[in-house]
C-alpha cells in the first residue's frame, strides 16, 4: 500500500507514476480506480513485474466495449472438463 501528496500544480495522474516508482511491485496486484486507467500506467506497472485491476467507465466508450466484449466472450466460451 502507498501513498504520496501531489504537486500544487499538479494531479493524481502524474502522482501515480511517481508512487508506482517507490514501491516494490513484483507479483504483486495493484488496484487503481478509474482516473488510473491509462495505458501508460498499465504499462509501468507490468515492467515492474507486477499486474493490475483498473477500473473502465463509459467515459472510455472504446476501451468498455472491447472489455465488455472479451467478458460476453468469456461467458459464453464453452467449459472444457479437465477430466481426461
């Protein structure tokens, strides 16, 4: 878990970045609302050997499809039984 101040003149979004730095993220899942969900940010935290949980809003029409779209995929994909 992390925590750091933004800049007067700055935002959570160049924060981010910042914090992501200072922690150790190797098999680790960080989980980050909304305002986080950047590819740049996503970017940063998988080089750091780590993965992510980021939130998608209709604000990002596209990208909510395409997720959207992968889950119906994944709903109606058939189950295949690992018994032999």
């Amino acid at each position: 878990m992390g925590q750091l101040a933004t800049d007067l003149k700055s935002n959570e979004i160049a924060a981010i970045p910042a914090l992501l730095k200072l922690l150790s993220l190797r098999g680790a899942t960080v989980t980050i609302d909304a305002l986080g969900c950047h590819i740049q940010i996503a970017g940063q935290i998988v080089e750091q050997e780590g993965d992510y949980v980021l939130a998608v809003k209709d604000n990002q029409a596209t990208l909510r499809q395409e997720v959207q779209r992968v889950i119906d995929e994944v709903r109606t994909a058939p189950r295949h039984s690992l018994e032999p």
